[in-house]
C-alpha cells in the first residue's frame, strides 16, 4: 500500500516512536512525517496535503479531538485515526467523523485492517488532482490550488466535473456559463477563451492530460482526479458524512444536478 500522505502526532517520544515504526512495517512506500506537538503538525499541514493523521487524544495544548477538528478544517478529506489509550472517548471520536480508533499499544493486525480500509474507501489517493465541491469550488494539482486566470476557466472546470467524463459540447457549456445570453459567436469566443485559460493553468502545473478533447466535445478523465463528489457516489462513509447538500453553491447549473447526485448516491449505497 503507497501513495498517501501520512502524519502522525504523539506528544510521547516513545510511542510516537512506536505507531511510526509501525506503520513503516504495514506500509511500503509512504510519506509519513512524525510531530511531538500537535501546534506544529497544524503548522506543517497549512501548506502541505494530508491524507492520513494518527493521532493520540490526551495531548498538552491541544487535544487530539480539537486538533483533529483543525486538521479537517485545512483538510476536509482527511482520515483521522485516534490512537490512545483510553476506550471512554471513542464516541466524541466518530462524532468527528474519525475513521479509526485504536488503542495503545498498536497491534500490528488492528492497524493493517485500518489501512486496508483507509486504502479500499480512497481508491484515487495516487491521483495528482483533488477536487472539492461540497460547500465551495476548489482544484489542487500536488497539494497546491490551481491558478485560474479567469473565473469562468475556473467554472468550466466545475462543470466538466460536475458531467463525471461525459463529453460536453460548446453550445451545451455555453448555455451553462452564460445562461441569460444566446448562443452565438460571441459567446462562442468566451467559451474558446475560457477552455484556453484551463488549458494554460493545467499546463502550468503539468496536468493537461486530465483533459479528453475530441471535435466539438471537452471532457475530463474522471480516474484521474480524487474528488468528493466521485467518493460520495460510491457510497464512501467520510464523503456522505461531509455533505450537507451544498454541491457547489456558487454555479446555478449545479442546482439541477442536486436532485439526481443525491438519488444517484442512495442508490448505490
């Protein structure tokens, strides 16, 4: 198992020592980074992607369940894994929507199950693109956002995926992006300008490929991004938790997708 960003917080060198050996032993290949003080790893993870934080809960300063809510607030997708050693917080854990609860000292069959399951529910953890939708738009390639040079690049993105790898042509993007003006050469022209700014951003950070451009069709190759929408969809617990019917509320068109997303998602689950 690879690919995911892990950190893991311990305010006793002993155990940090511990948990940090013991999920170098279950995982082959990881990024792992190890703090003594929760303020610190906070620090560490304004400016860099966490997919996975261990995390003890009777700390100085800030308590795991506190820095676990930070955490998720810089990192909404974050799997929150407490590892303590005391069972009497286990609800206030999930009520955070923890994935994981383990008990002090880390049995290695306990925590190969976690990461099996942190693995199976994040199965584009490898994927250089992360996409938020719920409660706001936001792309990032490699943990950093993509810099849009025009709003309506930015839209277009939404858009391409909000439609999940289905084409879309430009008299359908248009009516869109542009949903009081008839389509026309004009607005033609806008659209060749916004698909042009896409490009140039998604260059920019080296990840035009996501694009699937055909005649008169632009999709994105939805395998390639990690996205609260597409783990929503498959029934991901962390995702149906964090959504709270706010799919992204600043693009009218994506009110008509409400409805079908959410009947989509119970169907599947």
């Amino acid at each position: 198992m690879t690919n995911l960003r892990m950190m893991a917080v311990d305010d006793e060198p002993l155990a940090l020592g511990d948990l940090t050996r013991a999920i170098e032993a279950e995982v082959d290949d990881c990024s792992l980074q190890s703090f003594l003080s929760p303020v610190e790893a906070l620090d560490y993870a304004r400016s860099h992607t966490i997919d996975v934080a261990f995390c003890d809960i009777e700390m100085p300063g800030i308590n795991g369940l506190a820095f676990a809510k930070s955490l998720k607030d810089l990192h909404p997708e974050v799997h929150i894994v407490f590892v303590t050693s005391f069972e009497n917080y286990a609800l206030d854990a999930f009520a955070l929507h923890a994935t994981g609860y383990l008990l002090k000292p880390v049995d290695a069959e306990e925590l190969r199950r976690e990461l099996t399951f942190i693995y199976e529910r994040h199965p584009h953890a490898h994927a250089r693109i992360q996409a938020r939708t719920f409660g706001g738009f936001e792309v990032k390639v490699d943990g950093k956002p993509l810099a849009f040079k025009r709003s309506k690049a930015k839209e277009l993105m939404a858009l391409l995926i909000d439609r999940r790898g289905a084409g879309i042509s430009s008299r359908e993007a248009c009516a869109a992006l542009w949903e009081d003006e008839p389509y026309g050469a004009t607005q033609r022209s806008y659209y060749q300008t916004a698909v042009a700014d896409l490009r140039a951003a998604l260059a920019a950070a080296g990840a035009e490929d996501v694009l699937v451009k055909s005649w008169n069709s632009l999709a994105i190759d939805p395998e390639a991004v990690d996205c609260d929408l597409y783990r929503f969809l498959a029934g991901d617990p962390i995702a149906v938790n964090e959504y709270r019917h706010d799919y992204l509320p600043a693009y009218s068109w994506a009110e008509f997708s409400i409805g079908r997303i959410e009947e989509e998602g119970l169907r599947r689950r």
